[in-house]
C-alpha cells in the first residue's frame, strides 16, 4: 500500500533485497517531488541501511512499514517492523575493516542530522533518521508556477481564462504530445 499526501509517504513491503530497491527508487521520485533533490542520495542510503538490518535481523517476520514526513525543515524518515528487540550498534572501531555488516547504523548516523529507535508497543520499534532540508525547499509539497504570458506570441489552444486550479501553463512553448506506437497491442 503506497499513499502520498502532500507531506507525507507510507510504503508497507516485505524487506527482501528486490523490494529495497524498489523503496529506495519511491523514496527518491517523492523526494524530487517535493523538490528535495539535494536530500535523495543521504534518504536512499539510510533507508536501504534501515531496511537492509530488517532484511537480515528482523523476526518473526521481514513485514515492515517505511514512511517518510517533511514537517517544516526537516525530513524524517522511519522504518518499522514487528520485531520488539533494538537494534545493537557496533563501534566503528571494533568491525574488522573487511567486514561485511556492522556499520549500517553508524553509516544512518553519519549522513543524518540525528536517528534513533523507539519501541512500537509490545510487539515492534520504529528506527528513524532525519535530514535538515535545504532553504530553498521550504514550500515543498506544491508544484512550482509558471509564469503566464497575457499575450502570447503563438496561441495553440483557446483555453478560455485562466484560474489558480492547478498549475498554470506556459503558451509560449507547445508541449510535446507522448510518442504513440503505430503497432497495435
């Protein structure tokens, strides 16, 4: 189930490796959405790190939800499952530098302004990071407007007037109609 209000995205998925990769792609299309471009690549590798550790740790189940928030200036983006024990996060120090686990939540750390775990009742926890967005960002959520021309230099279609219903279009430039195939099926 994906549902995508103006702030806020919720993905339910089994954290097998194929579906990771399939939120890490979600997370980053909600992201541009929202004109978070510069948060996607630190969002897509906390999530998969997150997701990654309910993939190879969690019981009984890999059933989880991820949800991503942009309240104010900050994303927060959160993973639960229905396994209640916390995460342990190893020292840096102490995994062996050809290991290959260990520092998923040391890597969440580094590229999140702050993360933590909570329990989720008697039967879960909820592991989130957040992001600080950018000055830029902070009308997100709303598509950007378009200038309109009052008397533009080709008019392709008689639209009639022009309301705040939606984005506004730009007469100036025709736009470009979907390739369409000539065979059928």
């Amino acid at each position: 189930m994906i549902s995508h209000p103006s702030r806020h995205c919720t993905v339910e998925l089994q954290a097998l490796p194929s579906r990771i990769g399939q939120v890490r792609r979600i997370v980053s299309a909600q992201l541009r959405y929202w004109h978070l471009d510069p948060l996607i690549d630190r969002a897509a590798l906390g999530v998969t790190e997150l997701l990654t550790n309910v993939h190879q740790h969690a019981q009984p189940d890999k059933t989880c939800t991820v949800e991503i928030e942009l309240l104010l200036d900050r994303l927060t983006v959160s993973v639960r499952d229905h396994d209640p024990r916390l995460p342990v996060v190893e020292d840096i120090e102490d995994v062996a530098p050809l290991a290959t686990g260990g520092r998923g939540l040391a890597m969440v750390a580094a590229v999140s302004e702050s993360w933590g775990v909570r329990p989720d009742g008697e039967s879960g926890k909820v592991v989130w990071f957040s992001l600080p967005t950018p000055t830029a960002a902070r009308g997100a959520g709303r598509p950007p407007r378009r200038a309109v021309v009052d008397k533009p230099t080709h008019r392709f279609a008689d639209i009639g007037p022009i309301t705040d219903v939606g984005p506004r279009v730009d007469l100036r430039r025709p736009e470009h109609a979907p390739a369409r195939s000539a065979v059928v099926g």
